[in-house]
C-alpha cells in the first residue's frame, strides 16, 4: 500500500518508508533509492532474516523463459549472495517411482535465508544500505502516515512448510515427492548440498497434524534417498497462493492442487522423458486453461486458510507464527 504525493518539491515529501525489511521490501528500497528517492526501511525485528537458521529455500527458475539471477539484475539487485543452480534431480509420483528430470537451465536456484554473512537476506540488506536506503530495525510501525509501502508478512496461511535443517554426510541432491501419507494436497523434498540438506513437508490442509506428516516425509526419504541426518534442527513458514485475476501469477488451474494424483503422475512422467521446459510450458496458461480460469477463481474465491486447524491448543506453524503477528503489524 502505497500514498505519493503527486508533484512535491519539498525533499521531505521524496522520503518513501517502507515497513518490512524482508525480501520484498529491501529489493523495493534498492530499486526506489536508485531512481534517488530517499529511503527508509522500518522494521520491527532487531535483524533481517529473523525466521529463518541458515535454513536452505528454492529460487524456482522454470516458469519464465528468462534466468532469475539476470531479471534481478536487469532490477539492479546483483545476485552477490550464495547460490547453487541445480539442473538435475529425481522427482517421485504418488505411487513413489522415481524419475530423473534434467533442465537445459537451472531447475532452481539452492540459497541460504537467515542473518549470516551469504545469506539471501543479508545481501539485500549490505545492498540496500550501499544504495543510500537508511534500515531502523527494533522499530515497530503502529499506523501509516505520508509515503509509505506496507511490505509485511502475508496475513492468511494457505499452505505451511515444516522441517528440519541438518548435517550429513550424502552426496549432493535434489529430491521432490509426491503424496497424501507425506504432504495433504502438497509435495515434500529433500536438498542436499556440501555436507547441508533440508527436507520439508509442504501441505495446503492439515495443518494440525504437522509433525505427524513431516515423520512421514522423513521416513519417506530414508527409504527412497537413503536420508541421512545430523543435527537436525526445525524450521517452519508459511504462505499465501491467491489465483491471480489473469492468470499470470500465483496458482493456476495448471498446479497440482486442481490436477489430483492422475495429473501429478502423468506430469511427473512427462518431466522423467522430456526437458523440464515442458514443466514451464505447463505452468503458463494456455487457451483450455484461460478458460477454466473463471471457474477455479471462483471455487478458491474464500481464502484457502486450513478448515482442519481450530487454532486452539494447536502448535502448528500458523498458530505459532501467523495470526498472532500479523495481526498487530
């Protein structure tokens, strides 16, 4: 949410603040302060990256023709943080047979998230400040007043991530798995890079159950991968995926969510023959799909949030984290 005021030439009315130091904000507060505006990032945490422990996170590079380290750049954020473009890996159907995918261009680009020197998000910060942006962090926004951008944290869950970062001692990896026993209405993986790996339920309902699909997903991979853990520690997060008003962001009627089992597997099978670019060609609308838009915006027109969860004595990671701070931002 953003109020400008059109036409001032008092250098105070060129101040933009931005409340939010996370990946949308500080990228909007590079691109604004190389235009030179000035400007400010507010945030209430005492550091960027507060959520997350060096956990790893995917930067998927398949549903556009172009590369995303050159679309950030072309946005004048240079890719200055670690990162390791993966092109290879296996993904498993709902009846758990394996397919090796390969991509002519990262399928996905593997990144740290948390406050460490590498980090995704302290790059974006070292940037920012580069740029001339002013960052004030333990600095709570209670009301909007004169230019502001609100960049917080979504307000509704509709799919949360449970799982574990770790040691081990596999070789490097990527692995993507369908099915009811380990994600409900999702998918789980598991990443493993130099001696790192994350595995993770992804899940659009039962939320409340959490723990008992991210021990399916473990074992999942233990038996399929060879799964090997040291020193796992637990991570969560959360998300929106609203349909877009023309289909050109967020769900489509294209994803798994509306395809079921039979859909997920043939696309699975279709990956284990072909390029993955049929995996982009897939997730861009075409014409049956343009027209089936109408009809899936209004069945997921209610907000997705998880009918299984009553948020009462519920440790899943919506009611630890969700409602509770966003409500109050």
């Amino acid at each position: 949410m953003m109020a400008l005021t059109p036409g001032a030439a008092d250098p105070e009315d060129k101040k933009i603040e931005i409340v939010g130091a996370g990946l949308a904000g500080l990228v909007c507060a590079i691109v604004l302060a190389k235009v030179n505006r000035r400007v400010v990032v507010r945030e209430r945490h005492e550091d960027v990256g507060h959520r997350f422990r060096d956990d790893f996170q995917r930067l998927e590079n398949w549903t556009a023709d172009g590369n995303v380290p050159d679309e950030l750049a072309e946005a004048g954020v240079a890719a200055d943080f670690d990162h390791f473009g993966v092109t290879d890996g296996v993904v498993f159907d709902s009846r758990a047979t394996a397919h090796r995918v390969h991509g002519s261009q990262p399928l996905f680009y593997l990144l740290r998230r948390g406050n460490a020197t590498g980090t995704l998000d302290r790059a974006l910060l070292d940037r920012a400040r580069a740029a001339g942006v002013e960052v004030r962090f333990n600095d709570r926004v209670k009301r909007t007043a004169g230019n502001m951008i609100l960049a917080g944290r979504p307000r509704r869950a509709d799919l949360i991530a449970v799982g574990y970062v770790f040691d081990t001692t596999m070789a490097d990896g990527a692995w993507l798995a369908f099915g009811a026993e380990i994600a409900s209405k999702g998918y789980a993986y598991l990443l493993v890079h130099q001696g790192r790996g994350a595995v993770a339920s992804y899940m659009f309902s039962g939320f409340h159950d959490q723990a008992e699909y991210l021990a399916a997903t473990v074992s999942y991979f233990k038996r399929h991968a060879g799964l090997k853990m040291q020193k796992p520690r637990g991570f969560g997060g959360f998300r929106e995926c609203p349909i877009a008003a023309h289909g050109d962001a967020g769900w489509k009627p294209g994803d798994g969510r509306t395809r079921g089992p039979r859909g997920i597997d043939y696309l699975v099978g279709k990956l284990g023959s072909n390029d993955t670019d049929v995996l982009g060609q897939a997730y861009r609308l075409s014409l049956p799909m343009r027209l089936l838009l109408p009809f899936a915006r209004f069945h997921y027109r209610n907000p997705l949030q998880d009918r299984s969860c009553s948020h009462n004595n519920c440790n899943c990671v919506w009611c630890q984290h969700g409602a509770h701070e966003v409500a109050d931002t």
